[in-house]
C-alpha cells in the first residue's frame, strides 16, 4: 500500500510518532516513514513541513520540553540536527484517525519495521534476565521494558548449563534481535521454521 493523500501521510507520520513515544530527530522520523515504501521521501518532506507548522508536531529542546512557537511561512521547518515530537493535537489525530484510514496491516509492519531501526538503546529500553534451578534443569527469565510498557517476558525452561548460558549470552547481546524474533514467530512471519 502506497499513501498519496497529504491527509493519510500526515496521520501515518502522527501514528508512528505517537507508537514510539519519545523525541525523534528529523533524520530517524524521515528513516522510519519511507523504510517500508509506504510514502516517499518528497511527500514525507512536505507533510511533515505542514504537521510542524500546524503544531501538530513540535521541536524540543535538550531536556525534551517542546520549544513554544510555531516556525514563520517563510522560515525553514524542519531541521536534521533538531529532535520533534508529537503534539497533544497530533495525538488526537492519531487516536481517533488511524484505524480508520490506514490498514491494520500497514500499521502493525511499520510500526515493527520503526522499531528495528530504532534499537532499544536508543529508545532507553531496559533488558534484564535471571535464571533459577529447576530440579534437573533451570528456568531462563528475559524481560524488556521499554518505556512505561512491558514489552517482552518471556520463561523458558532448558535442561543444561550450556543451553542456559548460550540464552543468557545471546540475550544479553542482542535483545532487540530475540523481541523482533519473537514478533516474528508470533505473528507468523517465519512460517518456513514450521515447513517440513
């Protein structure tokens, strides 16, 4: 699906915006818009030029609070070097609009397409695991808090120190590439690992 009207670019750079819930720079909104060919990187341009004039998306200074005052018709907006965020207007617009006028499909895969761009650090997600022995094995624990919602949590039980400790490193490493792994098989995107 490709995205033509001004109207429905505008609302899908407000629900991505609004899904990650933290200040963005100019260059990562951009990134996480087009990643997927949903809208190009001129009609990104144009409609986020509109969204922060209309203040629907506003600068932030180093400590996250929006900058007051809307930029002049003849000043140039958006600025690579400079972190935006979603308004109160912008998030009532993407509460009440985007079900309605993006897919459901479109929704869910750019929104998981922004989050592998945005690793958890960046996005000051917390991984954390434990472990505890479980009568001839031990059960692995893994978590992801990413914000102020948990994102993953997950207990397996394995039976050696080996397996256990490969999870642990492998967790430890990559946690963003275990959560996207999850999705994944979750959702049905690597069905091949279920193919005969």
């Amino acid at each position: 699906m490709k995205l033509q009207n001004p109207e429905e670019i505008k609302i899908f750079i407000l629900y991505l915006m609004e899904r990650i819930g933290y200040p963005l720079s100019y260059t990562d909104i951009g990134s996480i818009v087009i990643r997927d060919g949903v809208t190009d990187y001129f009609a990104f341009f144009e409609q986020f030029d509109d969204l922060l004039r209309s203040g629907h998306v506003a600068e932030v200074d180093e400590n996250g609070d929006p900058v007051p005052g809307l930029p002049r018709d003849d000043e140039e907006t958006a600025d690579p070097a400079k972190m935006y965020v979603i308004t109160k207007s912008g998030k009532l617009i993407a509460d009440t609009l985007s079900e309605n006028v993006l897919m459901a499909a479109v929704r869910e895969k750019s929104y998981l397409s922004a989050m592998r761009h945005l690793s958890l650090e960046k996005r000051g997600a917390v991984a954390d695991q434990s472990f505890e022995r479980d009568g001839t094995g031990y059960i692995f624990r893994c978590s992801i808090r990413d914000k102020d919602v948990q994102a993953l949590e997950v207990s397996v039980r394995v039976d050696t120190v080996y397996q256990l400790n490969r999870m642990r490193l492998n967790f430890d490493e990559n946690p963003d590439v275990v959560l996207r792994g999850i999705h994944a098989i979750l959702t049905g995107n690597v069905n091949y690992l279920f193919e005969n």
